[in-house]
DNA sequence: TGTACATCAGTGAACGCGCGTTCACTGATGTAC
DNA sequence: TGTACATCAGTGAACGCGCGTTCACTGATGTAC
C-alpha cells in the first residue's frame, strides 16, 4: 500500500484518535506504544509523524474524543428521558457503577480511566485542558454547582477502587457503597 | 564500597522499598527504573536482584510499606485523640482535602496516588494483596460497614481529580465538594 | 585474642529488547493542461 | 475526456536511548580454628 485518498487518510487519522481514546484508558498512555496505536488502526507505526506532532499531543486529541464520546452518551441518555434528568441520572449510574464499567476500562468513563495518568502530566501538557472541560461538563451535568463535582469524586474514587480491588470482594462493596453515597447526595 | 555489614546490608534493602514507596507514589510505578530507585537509596543498581526477585516484587513490598505508613498515621492521630474517633477523622480530612496533600503525592495516601496503577496490575499481581488490605483498614478506620468504602472512594476521587485538575480553578473546588460530602456521609 | 580464609553485599559493564522518532522510498492520487 | 507529472499517505528500516535483568569481579565482613 502506498498513497492513499485524502479522504481516506482522514479517516485513518480518526481511527488512530479512537484507537488511542480506548487504549490509553484500557492500558495507560505509558502501556501503550504508538506502534501498538497505529497496529489497532491498520497501519504500519512509519506514518505516525506525519500525522501527529508527538505521541503527548495524540494523548491531548485521545482524551478530548474520550470526553466527546460521554458528551455523547449523557446526549443520548437525555433524549431517551425527555425533560427527566433524574430518570436519565438513574440510568447512568446503573451502567456507571456496574461491574461491565468496572471491567471494560477502555469504553467507560474518561475521568477515571485517564485520571492516574492526568494527575503525572506535566502542567503545561496539552491534555489537561480538554480533560478539565471534560470533568466540568461532566459535573455540570450530573447536578448544579460543587454537588456535581462531588457525584464525579464519589464515581470516579469507586470506579478507580473497584478497578484497583478486583479480586477481593470489596471491588463490588465499593461500587453498591459510592452509588448510595451518590443518590444520597443528588437526592439531598 | 563492596561488602557492608549484615546491618547495614538490611538497612540498605529497606531503604530501597522506602524510596520506591515514595517515588511509585510520586511518578507511578512505569515512571520509575530499577535505576532511579537503587540511585534515591544511595547505591547502583547492579546489586537490586540480590535484594529483590523482580521489580513486581518490589512494588507488592513497597505497596505494603506505603500502607503501613498509612496505619502509622492514623494511629498516631488516635493517640493525639484518645478516645475521640470523630475529632482523630476531622484532623485526617483536614490533610486530606489540602492543597500540600495534592502536591505531595510521594507523602500522600497510597490508596489514591496508586490506585490507577493497580487498577492495570495482572489480576494475580503481587502487589493487588497488601493494596486490598491497606485499603479496607483505612476504609474501617473511617467509619463502621460500608460507609467507610464510600468515604473512601469519595476523598480518593476527589484528590484523584484535584491532582488531574491542577491548574484549573475546579481543583480546589473539587478538594472541597469532596470533603463537605464526606462529612455529610459520615455524619449521616 | 589472633590468624586464615570463605562468604557475599555491592559494583559496573554488558545483554537483548522495545521505545519514540526520523527518513529515504514507493506508487496511487490529484491536478494542470 | 485524456495525458503527464508533481504530490504526498503510508511503508519499513534505522537512529539513539533507557529499560529490566544478568554476571564476573572486588574486597570488607563474618567465621572456623
């Protein structure tokens, strides 16, 4: 293979971004080596550079489509329950603190998944910016004011336990224990 | 140098799992070489394999050493607070929610600071055990049955957050949503 | 208490390997006429 | 619509580097007598 349409190549380019949005939560943007990246897409590791600047400004790019994805999903929570937030909140905690979350870490909450590795960035990395618009439109979402900063606390601590747990029966006593916490907290 | 006294020989294989409990914290523990950690504790790195099986042994001990700080700590704060569990747990949040706490993660709470690693150890990782413990004495030191876990989970989640949230204003914000929602659990 | 020597804690060079990144090359795409 | 050729998306080998791990060596420690 060789040149390819521009069309095409655009589409590569958006693979690599999708691929590298469910690897680096999966397996940490350090257990994830731009080969492995642009194996997942179909491509062989050459091309990278003329797609990207660096593998950190891939992680910037992954992590804004890690978040496009849950805008995405809370979108299509509220127009299964039409003006009934509540009802669209219960249906995302089901799926938040269920054990297929806890298990399939690369198509679940960014917050989380990318929080380990966020915390270690440099502070002028460019990834830290779409994560942060990430976590506030996340919180914003879920309730009004520090309320919903506090539900994305509880859910991301619980889910990063319950991951960190697996194996000893805590992992599911943290997950029934921080959704309590949360409803309590919404509902208060 | 070459060969130092049995003392001085265990010393120095305690000083290792100190560093590293310090620098997995600090740096995860993918950020940190066999090398780095030999170097913090004064020596070279040849000599790691005559002390320790692997670098996954290591991070199991330096896990266990970095939760036994914990239980140090807490314990401490019941001996400055005999018989006052309530005013002991204002004292630990007090530390927990700061702003020295999310900047010095090498000091901090184990629980959070290598909770995403764990979260991607094998299933059968060393480290998953003394992980698994530290967490449920911390989670019982807090409070009885499962309100423990979610307080757990909520200040781990916040100071998760506030560290990817540096540099944000929502940093502080979530440090101190995350705090007024664990009193509120507890006090429940 | 003193001597002779075996042990072994720590050293530093070396191993194979995979990393992020670069680059000369290929050949289909896109364009100028 | 058809031809000639410049462009450039993707390839695959190569780069320097640092990783986890191994090993021959050194010389002070610990022990047997």
């Amino acid at each position: 293979m060789a040149r390819v349409s521009q069309a095409q190549a655009r589409q590569n380019r958006d693979r690599v971004i999708d691929e590298a949005a469910r690897l680096f939560r999966e397996r940490g943007v350090q257990g994830v080596s731009v080969a492995d990246l642009m194996a997942a897409a179909g491509l062989t590791h050459g091309g990278f550079y003329k797609r990207f600047a660096s593998k950190e400004a891939l992680v910037a790019e992954a992590t804004g489509r890690a978040f496009a994805e849950l805008r995405e999903r809370l979108a299509e929570l509220d127009s299964r329950h039409p003006g009934d937030r509540d009802g669209a909140r219960r249906e995302l905690l089901d799926f938040y603190f269920s054990a297929g979350h806890r298990d399939r870490a690369g198509e679940g909450c960014p917050a989380t998944a990318l929080g380990g590795d966020m915390a270690r960035e440099a502070p002028e990395s460019p990834a830290r910016e779409p994560y942060a618009d990430g976590v506030r439109d996340f919180a914003r979402w879920l309730a009004d004011d520090d309320e919903g900063l506090a539900a994305v606390a509880t859910m991301a601590g619980a889910l990063m336990l319950s991951r960190a747990l697996a194996g000893s029966p805590l992992s599911d006593l943290v997950l029934a224990a921080g959704r309590r916490a949360v409803e309590r907290g919404i509902a208060g």
